[in-house]
C-alpha cells in the first residue's frame, strides 16, 4: 500500500512540472516570452514603430509579416500582416545607438497597436557592436552635445552681412569626426529661412580661365534640424563631418542661402585648420 502511494506520489509530481513548464515557454535557456513587448498587428491596417535612433537592421520571424522603412525618414518601422491569423512570430531591430529589439507579433483584426513608442519597450540588449564602417550614432551625439557646451573658442571665422552673422566659433575632434559649432545671429526685424547650409572644399579664387573644383561634404550629424533664425535671436549648432584636411590653395567653405531671399553668406576656412582643434577626450564622452 505504502509502495501504491509513493508511485502516485511521484506520478503527480511529474504531471506538476509538466504543465509548470508548458505554461512558461522559454525562448532559449534564458528569457521568457513576457520580457519582450508583444505588439498586435492586423491585415488591413499598418502599425509605425518609432524608434530613438535610426534603424541600421531588421529581421522578421515569418514570411506572413510585411516590413518596411517609412520612406523619408531612418527611424519608423512599418509592420503589418501578410495573411491573416498567422502563427505567433518575432521582430528584431537594431538602431544606431547600438540598440536590440524583440517584439513578439500576434494577429488581431482590429490592429490597437497603430503607433508604437520603441522608447517604452525594454531594449533586449545595449551590447551591440558595429563593423568599422559603421558610425555609432549615440557616441557622434555626446560628442557633439559636448563640442556644444565647451568653453573653448575659435576666433577669426566669420561673416556679418545683411544684418546676418555666421561664425564658426568652435572646431573640435573625436577619433575620425569633427564638430563645428556654428554660430548664426540674425540683428535684423525679419525671421531668415535657411534654404541651404552647405559644407564643401572649393579650390582659392582663380581666373576665369582656370577650372575649379568643388567637393561638397554631408554631415553625419547636426544638434538641431531647425531651418528659421527668428529675428533678434541667436542660434548655436553643432555639425559633425567625416575627418578632413584642407589641401594647400583650398577652402573649407560653409555657404547659406536664404529661401526666397537674396541674404546669402559664406565663411572660409584655410588650411591652417588643424591649429584650430580642440580634442575632445574619452574620459568627457564616458562621464557625460
């Protein structure tokens, strides 16, 4: 009898485990299922996810889930279904902070989850690590937060016309990437448009019979995207640009054109440009 009541025992403690562990799915040995944020998508309606940073990777679980990049722009996902009621599945995006995400996607006809803040959902993990070709967008950020609050200034750099200043008041470093802090103040009554804002390395003025050569140079990154300078007002940027060096007989040249106005101004930097520098050191970008 004692033998019959330990093997029941035993039997029920098995059947205990067994419905435990079916209730508690594990993806791999380490995370459960309910650590990742689970998003509702359906078939006739298209869910944004918005991320912090711009998207660098993106991986989805199934064919039966659409994935795309909104056009225009580096930092929304849009996700809907490819057939309807499709089996549980996954989504994983890497963003440019060296961010990665896990959203678990169930099917829902009605679609509530149309726009999705990815700041409020638990980045899986903050250890991703890009190839040398790619920039790593929250350091080039604090670098650039930093070259914007440094103290330290360049002199000589700048233009007044029109009521209209620009200046380039401060050059900085980090690793392969410089930050100018730039300058604009408008004195007069009238806000100013910037139509274009243009980087490029021009050779010196020649005469007319000599062909010259213009190399434009895109920003990696900018502290504000702001394109007005309200009138009486003052407005500091930061510019971060691939690493250069200005050949003998060259310019470095920031132009702005107004939008719908004749108020355009340049500034030329030469090629004294590395006596300028300031660096900006590892030990401010790991303790700001």
């Amino acid at each position: 009898m004692k033998r019959a009541e330990y093997l029941f025992l035993i039997s029920w403690m098995l059947i205990c485990i067994s419905v435990y562990s079916q209730s508690n799915p594990k993806k791999g040995n380490i995370f459960y299922e309910d650590q990742y944020s689970n998003l509702q998508i359906g078939f006739s309606k298209t869910t944004s996810i918005v991320f912090p940073y711009a998207i660098k990777s993106i991986d989805k679980g199934s064919a039966d889930v659409l994935v795309q990049k909104a056009k225009g722009v580096e930092n929304i996902l849009l996700v809907k279904a490819a057939k309807q009621y499709f089996i549980q599945t996954n989504l994983t995006a890497v963003t440019s902070d060296g961010r990665l995400y896990v959203f678990v996607l169930n099917y829902n006809d009605e679609c509530p989850d149309l726009n999705i803040n990815a700041e409020n959902a638990v980045a899986a993990s903050m250890d991703v690590l890009f190839s040398l070709e790619n920039d790593n967008k929250k350091k080039t950020e604090k670098c650039a937060l930093l070259a914007l609050s440094k103290k330290k200034k360049t002199s000589g750099l700048r233009k007044s016309k029109y009521q209209i200043r620009l200046e380039v008041n401060g050059i900085f470093i980090h690793q392969d990437v410089l930050y100018l802090r730039v300058v604009f103040e408008n004195k007069s009554k009238i806000n100013y448009d910037i139509d274009q804002f243009r980087f490029f390395i021009r050779d010196q003025k020649k005469s007319k019979r000599t062909a010259s050569q213009e190399i434009e140079l895109q920003p990696l990154y900018t502290t504000s995207s702001s394109s007005v300078i309200p009138y009486k007002s003052e407005i500091i940027k930061v510019y971060a640009l691939e690493k250069f060096t200005i050949p003998e007989n060259k310019y470095l040249t920031l132009q702005m054109i107004e939008k719908n106005g004749g108020r355009h101004l340049e500034v030329d930097i030469n090629n004294n440009l590395t006596d300028k520098v300031f660096p900006i050191t590892e030990f401010n970008i790991d303790t700001f």
